[in-house]
C-alpha cells in the first residue's frame, strides 16, 4: 500500500511504484509552482506555464520557477519544460534571442540588436530613446525664389555677383540641423554695371537699403530703355 504522503505526486509523475517512491522523496515539500525537486539542486520540473531559471550557487546549480525570465534573459517554450537562458550579447540588459538584444545597459545605444557607445554612421537615436533610428533623414522645405543679384552686400557698382535662394529645414532627427543638406545656395548673376546712388548699403543696414537698391536698380533700368527707345524713334 502506497503511503497517503505520496498520493498527491502520483498523478505528476504518473510513473511505477518503483519510480513512484522515489520520485516522491525528490518531489516531497517542493516551492509553489515546482513539480519535481530535491534538496541539492532545488527545482528540477516546473509547472507548465512557468519558466525555470538554473542559479549558480558556487557549484551547484539551483532551479527556480518563474512566470516570465528576469533581465538579462530570454524564455523559450519548450514541450517538456519551459526555460529561461541567459542573453549572449555583450553590454545587454534585456534580450529577445541569444542573439539579438533588446534593451542595452546605461549609457549604450541600441542598434539591430546589438549595443554601441554610439549610434553607427549615418543614424541617429530617435527622440527621447537610446535606439538609433533609420538612417538619418531631413525634411526640408522647397526652394524660395531667387534674390537679386547682388556682390558683397550691395546691388549696385558691378558687373558680375551672386544670386541665392533659401529653404528651411521642416523636421531633423533629433533636432540636429546639422546633419540635413544644404539650406543655402548661389548662383552667379551677370547686370548693367550701375553707379551706387549716395549712402551706399552698410552693415548693419541691410535690409532697410536692400529695397531702396532694387527699386534704383530697376529705375537705372527704365531710364536705359527709354533712352534707347528715343534714339530709335529719332533715327526713324
């Protein structure tokens, strides 16, 4: 006759009386969710749904149940036993994979499933995060029109300047402007060389003269062809 102690772990182990009287004395007083244990090495078996995760206690190993793995360690399903191994990554935290890291220590930066001291080349941590995000990318507003001609700050007394136009910078990652292209750009421009009327434009003054010059400009212009439109009516 089977003593009544046992008769409890009969249905877990579902083994012969040999087997059963023994698998009884490991299994005897074993942790909540723990199916099969002994003294030297805690729990050998876990409940279906729970995890083991082995301990290292100077040479021993020493089993523990758990709902899900801890830091530093990823849950793999299994049919026999369900079990928590440790990540194989370098500087990782938390893991999906042996290999492939899902969150890195502090201080590291995570990119594909690794961790680094910087983001690689070309990518940048997303807002507010320690992951490196796509390749970096700028959104940027479509060109302006281009300015008048103009040569060290003025519009008059030369022949040959610069034009440039300007787009503004829509969206950086991560605020940082200084990744995106180019917000500026110039072209060479060629005009009538005029003289510069009195008070020439002056730092400090651009933008008050800069129209005051256009509109000269433009003035030196339509008095050009008006005059080349009297000579022709005179030669007719």
């Amino acid at each position: 006759m089977i003593p009544s102690s046992y008769a409890s772990v009969w249905s877990k182990t579902e083994c012969g009386i040999p087997s059963l009287l023994v698998s009884a004395e490991v299994s005897h007083g074993c942790a909540k969710g723990c199916d099969l244990c002994s003294e030297f090495n805690g729990c050998l078996k876990c409940s279906p749904k729970l995890f083991i995760l082995l301990e290292r206690n100077d040479i021993r190993q020493i089993g523990i149940c758990l709902p899900s793995c801890p830091l530093g360690y990823f849950g793999v399903r299994n049919p026999d036993m369900n079990k928590c191994i440790k990540c194989k990554i370098e500087n990782c935290e938390a893991c999906f994979s042996r290999n492939f890291c899902t969150k890195c220590k502090e201080d590291l930066y995570l990119h594909k499933g690794r961790c680094y001291s910087t983001c690689p080349e070309g990518y940048s941590a997303a807002s507010g995060t320690m992951e490196c995000s796509s390749p970096a990318q700028c959104e940027l507003s479509e060109w302006g029109p281009w300015g008048p001609c103009a040569k060290k700050r003025k519009l008059c007394g030369f022949k040959k300047g610069n034009e440039e136009r300007s787009r503004k910078v829509l969206q950086a990652p991560s605020g940082d402007v200084s990744v995106c292209p180019a917000t500026t750009e110039l072209r060479r421009c060629t005009v009538q060389k005029n003289q510069c009327p009195e008070g020439e434009l002056m730092p400090g003054h651009y933008t008050l003269s800069l129209w005051e010059h256009v509109l000269f400009t433009w003035h030196q212009h339509l008095v050009s062809l008006q005059d080349v439109t009297n000579r022709a009516l005179s030669g007719a």
